[in-house]
C-alpha cells in the first residue's frame, strides 16, 4: 500500500494568496503552481542565490539551511528568514514572503532594430477570380475550374490542402463562383474564400531568444509593420541560460516537450494580442519566418538539443525548414507556412544569419565587425569577401546573472552611472525613474568604467583597500565591495559591486573580446582596417561603447565607426518574410560563414587570460 503524501497549507505575501502542497516539496515549486514566477538563472539549482524569499517559522517550517543557502544568504539573513527557495523544502505549514527583487518583472524588451529596405517580394499572393458556373454543357470539376482561373495570372499550383477541397464545392457555391484564393510560392493553395478579399493579407515574424520573444505583424501587400509585441521567454523558469534549457531538455520527451509548448504558447500570445489589437482575423495569417539561436530553433521544432552541448556541438539540421501551423498548433492560417530560417552552427544560430542580412556585411568591401550581445554573444567579422562567426559565452553577466545586485532591464534598473573622481560620490540613472532596485548590463559596465577611471579598480580587476571612502567596505563575506546606492539616503537598501561581481564581469568581457580578438587574427584583419562596427541585441542597444571599449569588452576604435543597430535580428526576420531573395541570400549566409570554435583553437587560453585584464588609456 503506497504512502500517502502529508499535505501543508501555504500562504504567499504580500500577494495575497494560499494554497495546498505536498510536504518535501521546494518552496520554488509550490510558487510556480501557484503562478509565482520567481527570478533564477540556474533552473533552481541553488548556483545563482536570485530566487530568495522570506520564511517564517525557519527551522520547523522548512528545515535546516543548505550549503547552497549558506553560500548565498549571510548568517544574518538567514536569522531574519531568507532562503532560496529553490533549497528550502516545506516540511510544515508555511507563511512566504517573496520580496520585489525575487519576483520576475516585465522586462524592458528591443525590438525595434535598424532599418534596412528591401524589394518585396512576398511568397504569398491573393489572387480574386471570378468563375463561370458549372451547367450541362460545362461540366467541368469545381476544382479544375478554380484552377483554370487561377493559371491565367500565371500561377501554377500543384497542391490543394485535403480540407480546402472538402468544402470547396460549398465556399464556391455560397460565394456564387466570386472567390479569391490564396497561393503560396506558386505551388500551394493555402485558402479559398468567399469574395475579395486581397487586400487582407498578413505575415508574423517571430525572433524567438533566450531572453525574449518579439512579435512582427507585417502587411504582405505593403510591407507595413502593423503592429510590434514582445514579452520575456516563458521558458525562464527552467533557467535564464541555453545551458540550463537543453539539460532539462535531455531529461525526457515531457521536458523537452514542455519546452516547446512555453515557447510556443508566448508566440500564440503574441499572435493574438497584436491581431485583436488591430481588428486582424487570425486566418488571414499565411506566413511566418522565425529566427533564433540554435538551441531555440531546436526546442521549438522539439528537435532533441542534447548534441548541441557536447562537443563537436553539431545541430540536427542547418538548413532552412518550412513546417506547416497546425503541425506546431500556432492560432493562425492552420495552413499558413512558417519557415525557419537556416542556421550557422551549434552555437550561432539563425538570429545572427537575420543579423547578417540587416546590416548588410556580407556585400560590403571593407571589412567589418558585428556583435549581438545577449545571453551568449555572436561575433562576425569580414565582408562580402570572407565572414567568420563564433560565439562567446558571456550574456549572463551582462543580463544580471552572477552580480550581486543584478537583475533584468527592468523598472528600477540601474542604467548608467558616473562616480566622482575625487569624492567617489555616485550619479546614477534607473529606468522609469524609479527607486533603484539593482543593476542591469549597461548599468553594470558604466559602474565598472567608472570604477576604473576613479581607480577604484585596478588593471588586474582588483577593488583598492587604501582608499579613504565609506563606499569601500568589507561585507559579510570577507569580500571588498563598493557601495552604489546607500541605504536611507539614496535609496531604500544598499546596493553593491562587490569583488566577485568585478571578476564575473572580467570573464564576459575577456570571453567577447577573445572571440573578436581570434576571429581577426584568423581572417587576417587589423583593429584600423575595421570600417563599420555593428552592436546588435537589446543590451548592445543601451550600452554606452565608450564603457565598454574603457573596460576592454570591444576592441579600442574609433567610437564614430561605432553603431547601435538594436534588434536586427528581428528586422532580418521581417526582410525574409518579406522578399523570396531575401531568403535566398540567408541560405548563402548560412552556407558561407566559417565557423570558429573558440575552446578549440591554440590561442584561445593564452587570448583569454590576456583578456582579462582591464586597459587604462
């Protein structure tokens, strides 16, 4: 006779909310039934110390403090009731408290990108016609008959999907022979409908990151962006980081599968919310082009990603697909053709083929350097002649991950700031205005060039103990930190760049910059032979370059070869939705770009380690 499991009650403040859950069970999981989406980077691992949450009754409610929790959570926190609640197991009734920097805020989001024009020339066509009606003396089939009509706007169409033709005889009949129909490529009708309806033809594109989801509705028959909505990845909560999604991925067919229908389910949202928003009937939705990095292209298409994470990182598939919406359940045209468009490699995926195409490197003369800087960072260099690409793990700093008081570009965030040379007083700026919560990527690369002008840090990355200032302190840890923000007078809680938080930004940086550093070398191109430097991601879009070339994260050119081209993932994506040439240029991207991989090459250890260290100019 099996166990029956003890149950608890549990209430969650200030929100309001209660419910019932199974003794043994982490605090993390009872909140995520509950709808309680709580910040982590590592799939509740206990790695990061993000998902902290205060509990009353420590000792009885949820049991004795893990090493984790002891690592993340000082002696003194842990005596006013934080834990992770990824680690605190509730072993009896429970009172929670989750406080604002534990939970997940809307994110700000880029999605606008730079502009680049393109011919359209769009797969979809709608074609109006007009048939006789069948008699005694004209017997013609209604299907051969709607297909006369269309080969005389020189279209061929060789496939009827099987549920069009059921109810064709009808749709022809109640329309009274008045139709028009909808071809894809030449090839496929994807519907047939009563009256004219040309001018209601419409297209998503969808670039689909580890961070977020961005939606692009598109006029097909103007090129018109209507309508533009993202949101944060629902995949979030099995971990912050493509890493973390392909272990939970690899556990089994649920887990890859739950992945799918998270990342899934957040497009039909935007789907629907941009169509309702503008009056769209979702049918009249007959195409798609999707782009992301690779292992978000897998787990969309529930392609198992596990080889993307071993060694040679080899994808499943590098060409461009095209699947059918019903065949991935999105709420549109059920026969509506969504294509993927092809990757790069394991780690380099089709967000940055997208990026390629709307910056236009691949046809300029002289050479050029593009990075989209995210989760991982991609870096290209070259020019029409010759493109190498790699990617660099380096994103979760820049997002929050592994920093003290990091946290996601949201209201609150820290965004820039300046400290004072001589008094080390500091100016900072949040986004929204708002009572400053933590520090976002910009933010914490300001933070750290400024740290360094006021040699507060060294070359080596080190935080100066000899300073006279209150700002520089030892915390509980035995660590050196500096205060940003101070408690009661500039903001409600300290908020800190401590010395762990210094070498975590030291590893980002050095990984973007060995990437850019061994992509030259190998393409033989000097620092002065660089015409054009492309930032792409919505990090990249707020970063200040200045800081980021003081810090060392990009090479030292000049700042007005420097651009900001914000999401161009996502307008490369709008380009292909757009233009049948366009994807055929992707399919040469994709094709042509070298891929490097970094970890492998007899330099890297040695470019790295140089890397590291912070330039004074």
């Amino acid at each position: 006779m099996s166990a029956v499991a003890k149950t608890i009650d549990i209430s969650v403040q200030p929100l309001g909310l209660k419910a019932r859950g199974e003794c043994g069970q982490t605090l993390r999981k009872i909140l995520q039934e509950l709808g309680v989406e709580l910040s982590s980077t590592c799939n509740g691992l206990g790695r990061c110390g993000k998902c902290r949450v205060v509990v009353s009754r420590v000792q009885t409610a949820v049991g004795e403090p893990t090493a984790a929790e002891r690592e993340h959570i000082s002696a003194q926190e842990l005596l006013a009731g934080f834990r992770l609640a990824c680690q605190a197991r509730a072993q009896g009734n429970v009172e929670v408290c989750v406080p604002k920097d534990s939970m997940i805020w809307r994110t700000r989001l880029q999605t606008e990108g730079v502009e680049t024009s393109v011919e359209p020339l769009p797969l979809v066509k709608k074609l109006y016609v007009e048939l006789s009606k069948p008699t005694l003396r004209s017997l013609e089939p209604d299907l051969e008959r709607l297909m006369r009509k269309i080969c005389e706007h020189n279209v061929r169409p060789s496939y009827l999907p099987p549920q069009i033709l059921e109810d064709l005889p009808e749709t022809l009949r109640i329309a009274n022979w008045k139709v028009t129909a909808t071809v894809w490529g030449c090839k496929e009708i994807l519907d047939v409908e009563e009256g004219n309806t040309t001018k209601a033809s419409y297209g998503f594109s969808f670039d689909v990151g580890t961070t977020k989801i961005a939606a692009y509705l598109l006029n097909l028959s103007t090129a018109e962006t209507v309508a533009i909505s993202s949101m944060v990845n629902p995949q979030v909560k099995y971990g912050d980081d493509v890493i973390s999604r392909i272990a939970h991925a690899v556990r089994g067919e649920t887990e890859r599968k739950e992945l799918q229908l998270e990342a899934l389910e957040g497009i039909n949202q935007l789907a629907a919310e941009c169509c309702s928003k503008h009056g769209i009937d979702p049918r009249h939705i007959y195409e798609a082009t999707v782009v992301g990095n690779t292992a978000m292209h897998h787990l969309l298409l529930h392609i198992c990603p596990k080889h993307l994470a071993l060694s040679p990182y080899v994808p499943a598939v590098k060409r461009a697909l095209n699947l059918k919406a019903h065949q991935l359940n999105l709420r549109i045209n059920p026969h509506a053709n969504i294509h993927f468009l092809p990757v790069i490699a394991g780690f380099v995926g089709s967000d940055c083929v997208a990026d390629i195409l709307a910056t236009s490197i691949f046809q300029e003369e002289d050479p050029c350097l593009l990075l989209d800087i995210g989760t991982n960072t991609e870096v290209v260099v070259g020019n029409k002649k010759r493109m190498l690409a790699c990617s660099c793990a380096s994103g979760p700093a820049f997002e929050g991950a592994h920093v003290r008081h990091g946290m996601k570009a949201s209201s609150g965030a820290i965004e820039s700031a300046e400290v004072d040379t001589e008094t080390l007083e500091v100016r900072f700026r949040t986004i929204d205005n708002a009572e400053p919560r933590g520090l976002c990527g910009s933010g914490v690369v300001d933070i750290v060039a400024e740290m360094l002008k006021a040699k507060i840090v060294d070359s080596e990355g080190a935080i100066r103990h000899d300073a006279n200032s209150s700002r520089i302190r030892v915390n509980d840890h035995g660590q050196l930190e500096f205060v940003i923000v101070q408690e009661g007078k500039t903001g409600p809680r300290d908020i800190v760049v401590t010395q762990r938080d210094i070498r975590e930004i030291q590893l980002a940086k050095a990984a973007i910059r060995t990437g850019i550093s061994i992509l030259m070398q190998e393409i033989d191109i000097r620092l002065d032979q660089i015409a054009h430097m492309y930032i792409a991601g919505a990090f990249g879009t707020y970063i200040d370059p200045a800081s980021a070339r003081l810090i060392g994260m990009i090479p030292y050119v000049p700042l007005s070869i420097i651009m900001s081209v914000g999401n161009a993932a996502g307008m490369g994506a709008r380009m292909a939705l757009m233009s049948s040439k366009a994807r055929s240029m992707c399919e040469k991207i994709s094709h042509n770009v070298e891929y490097v991989e970094l970890a492998a090459h007899s330099d890297f250890r040695s470019t790295f380690m140089e890397s590291l260290r912070f330039p004074y100019r």
